[in-house]
C-alpha cells in the first residue's frame, strides 16, 4: 500500500459548525485517511468517534494516523448500512459527517484504476470486496445505458459519441486498461478532451459504486441517528449530490405541509430540523490555491430540533 496522502476539504468550516460536548457520540462516515477525524478529536474529544469507509485500506491508514486516540472505533462498511447497525445508539450523536466521494489517495493510486493519468486495469472499486468494476461497465453495458450515465453522471454532452466510440471499439477486444480507454474518449470527441475524459471517468466512478443510489434515504436515516442539537454535515463534490442534500434538507426543515389552497393547516407537521447553512459553504481563496480538489466542494450543515 502506497502513503495514504489526502488533505481534508473545508477543514475549518467544519470545525467552526459542529458544537460538542464530552459526553457526544460524532458519527464520520467517510473516514478515509482520518484527516477531518484528527482535527474534530483535537479540537472537541467526544467520548467515542466512530469512523465508517468501505476502503479497507482508507481503514488502515486511518488507524495510523489516528492511533494516539484510544476512542476511535472503525467501521468497514457501506455508510448506507450503518443506521440501521447503529439503532441503539439512536439520539446520541451531537455531530456527524459526511464527506462524499473518492480521497486523492483512492485517484492516486495507479492501482485502483481510478485516474485516466495512470495506466491500471478498469477497476474503480472502493469496496474491493465488491466484483462489480468499471470493466464490467465498459464491456458489459448497452450503448444506450452507457450514453445515459455518461451523460446523467458526468454532465458530458457527447456522451452519445462517446458511447457509439466504446461499442464499436469493443467489437474488435475488450477495453481492459484506463489507458486505453482515456484514448478512445479523447478520440471520439470534438470538444475539450481531457474534460471529456475526466467526465466519462467520473460517470464510471459513479456507476460501480452506486455512489447515487439511495442517497436521499441513507440522509433521512442517518439524521434520525442526531441528539436534539446535534448536527449533520455533508461535504458533496458533484451537482447531482447536492441537489438531493439540499432537497432532503428542505424536507427535513418543512413545517405545513398543506396544499397552499388550505385557508388553515390541519396536517400538524413540524419540522424535525433547522438549516445552518441556508445557502452551501464552498472553499476560500487560500483554500482553493493550496487544494485543487475543493474547488467543486459543497458544504450543507442541518441541526436537529
Ligand atoms: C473524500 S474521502 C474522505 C476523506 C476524509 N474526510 C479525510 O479527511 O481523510 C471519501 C472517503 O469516503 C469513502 N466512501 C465513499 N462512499 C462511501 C460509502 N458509501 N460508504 C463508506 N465509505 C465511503 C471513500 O472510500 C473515501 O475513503
């Protein structure tokens, strides 16, 4: 395993809007290297951290960098399974985080085929465990399902072009390598191709580990987990991610729901949660010199009434 190197994102942004206590839980369910976890220990000790990631090797370079903290406990695992492992230790958890997609370490590592820079089977997997691969992407699906995630995941507008390229290659031998594919995308396109390869690479990315799917319920479920006052925050690096935080989030803070032609509420409904953060914090000046990476981070926080 290759040093695990990943600089936190909105580092200081999230100190500044978590308040603890001694006596809270704090939930993170992206631990990769344990960066924002260091900082949020140092700064507010809560009595158990509980650090989730299906990378086992995010896990175990956590464990290193954090192993000075003896309330730490890892969790390899899907976030999306943790609410329901955690139900006993619903209404404790004064902080939780979420800091959404892959660590610089995951792109940097030639190995894990997620960079389109580095030669490397068509893998892309976080849970390694997990059979489903990029390869099985671009050599298993249709041309038409293919131009959709394109096109829904990596916002390219060529995606057809893209598509049709992959197809018509495959009927010759299978795509196998990052390389291989990085130059069929760059020659099938007539814009900007490096764009076009980042693009198709992330819409993979997205694919193989479902990074979509069933967002918005694992965000109902894991507010649920907060003590009244205790906050959630998620970082989303992609539109479509923080299209379904803000959405959940405006759910979670609506009051009356009545249709508007009611002259008065009859449904009682309240809200379970206030926004702290009304429009989303991005990265600074400084931040987005020393870190390329923040430049499309999104900071959503809500608090439990
Ligand atoms: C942006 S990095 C987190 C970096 C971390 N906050 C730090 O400061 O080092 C995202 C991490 O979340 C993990 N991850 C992404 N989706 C996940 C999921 N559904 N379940 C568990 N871990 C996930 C990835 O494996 C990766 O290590």
């Amino acid at each position: 395993m290759q040093n695990f190197s990943h600089v936190p994102v909105l580092k200081t942004e999230v100190l500044e809007n978590f308040q603890l206590n001694n006596d809270d839980l704090f939930l993170d369910c992206t631990l990769g290297g344990g960066g924002h976890a260091k900082a949020i220990i140092e700064r507010f000790n809560p009595r158990i951290y509980i650090g989730v990631d299906q990378d086992k090797e995010a896990i175990e370079a956590a464990k290193k960098n954090l192993k000075n903290f003896k309330t730490v406990q890892y969790e390899h695992s899907n976030f999306k399974e943790i609410p329901k492992k955690l139900l006993d230790k619903k209404g404790l958890f004064g902080g939780i985080l979420v800091d959404l997609g892959v660590s610089s370490y995951q792109i940097d590592n030639s190995e894990r085929g997620f960079s389109f820079n580095k030669d490397a089977k068509l893998d892309m997997r976080m849970n390694q465990d997990n059979e489903f691969t990029a390869w099985a992407v671009v050599n298993g699906y249709s041309e038409k399902t293919l131009a959709d995630i394109i096109y829904k995941y990596g916002e390219e507008r060529e995606s057809r072009r893209i598509a049709s390229a992959i197809v018509k290659r495959r009927e010759k031998s299978t795509i196998d390598t990052t390389l291989q594919l990085q130059q069929i995308v760059s020659a099938a396109v007539k814009g900007d191709k490096k764009k076009a390869v980042q693009k198709v690479f992330q819409a993979i990315r997205i694919e193989v580990n479902s990074e979509l799917d069933e967002l918005d319920v694992f965000i109902k479920q894991v507010f649920e987990l907060l003590r009244h006052g205790g906050r959630l925050a998620i970082i989303s690096f992609h539109s479509l991610e923080d299209r379904i935080v803000k959405n959940v989030f405006q759910e979670l803070t609506r009051g009356c729901i009545c249709p508007p032609s009611f002259p008065q509420c009859v449904c009682n409904h309240k809200p379970e949660g206030k926004l702290v953060t009304k429009k989303p914090i991005i990265a600074g000046q400084q931040e987005l010199e020393l870190n390329s990476r923040s430049s499309s981070a999104k900071l959503r926080i809500i608090e439990k009434l």
